[in-house]
C-alpha cells in the first residue's frame, strides 16, 4: 500500500529558488538586527512585502531602500519618519545612485547588483620597474662580491644607495 502524499510539500530537489531575501537574510546583509527590521517595516521606511508565511521575500527595491534609509540616518542624523519621507520623494533611479555611493564593495554591493571596482593600475613611469600584469615589479642588480656573496641593488635606488653599493664593491674587488 503506497503512503499518502502531504499536501503543499514539494521536494527539495524539485523546489524552485526564491527570488530575494528573507527577513533574517536581509537583516544580516545590511548589518541589522531583525527586530531593528521590523522597525523600519513598521514605521513605513519599508513597504511590506506580499506576506507568505515563512516564504515571505524582500525585493531589490527594499535593499535600496534599506541602504539609503541607512546611509541618511547616519549621515543626516534623521529620525525614521523624516527618511521615510525623504525616501518618498526621490524617484528609484536617485535612489539607486544614492544606493551605489553609500556602499562600499563588499557582499552588500553584489546583492544590489553593482559591478566590483575596476582594478587600480599601478604608476608604470617610475624608472626602472617592469609592469606585469598588474604588479609592478622592482628591476634588481646583482652584484657578486665573493664566493657565496652577493649583493643586489634596485635600479631605482637613490644615487646615494647606489654610490655606498660601488664602495662597497670595491672593499671586496681588491
């Protein structure tokens, strides 16, 4: 005799992803505690989201929201109610660049969809470096003074560096 199935139980391997957050997740990503979360849900910072149970998901458009509510409170020192009319008043395209600024690279920052920082080339105008790839690499001299001796100098060393190298290998040239 075969068992029942329950009702609404999907299996693991067949259940689809959920889109978004939880309100634990969120919370963590932003740095919140989720009572503090609950907080801007109430106070109307944050719109609620569909409600579904334990399914219930926050949207992109929360994240924003959420980092730019942030970012005033502490930047501005503004109260919850005086964010969530200044958030009332800026469209999402404002909000998203508000967002972007306020965000430091980071897990928060690929959740909100922005492209990681360009790497910074380094200056390849100083004398006597090699570039490769990104990593300047100091040019080196060596200068054998003995049997198991050496002495390696930077092309780039001050001329006073270098002139003590020269003495140096003339102490043990005679």
């Amino acid at each position: 005799m075969k068992k029942p199935k329950r009702r609404g139980y999907v299996r693991p391997s067949r259940a689809k992803p959920k889109p978004g957050w939880s309100l634990r997740e969120l919370a963590t990503l932003v740095g919140l505690a989720p009572r503090s979360l609950k907080r801007y849900l109430e106070s109307g910072v944050l719109s609620k989201p569909a409600f579904k149970g334990p399914a219930t998901r926050y949207q992109r458009l929360h994240l924003v929201r959420l980092v730019v509510a942030r970012a005033l409170m502490t930047t501005e020192r503004l109260s919850l109610t005086a964010v969530r009319s200044r958030l009332q008043s800026l469209s999402s395209a404002e909000l998203d660049v508000l967002a972007a600024n306020a965000v430091p690279p980071g897990p928060l920052a690929t959740a909100l969809g922005l492209p990681p920082p360009a790497p910074s080339l380094p200056d390849a105008s100083a004398a006597g470096s090699a570039v490769t790839g990104f990593v300047v690499a100091p040019r080196w001299t060596r200068l054998e003074l003995a049997l198991g001796l050496e002495l390696h100098l930077r092309e780039d060393a001050s001329p006073q560096v270098t002139d003590m190298a020269r003495r140096i290998r003339g102490m043990f040239a005679g």
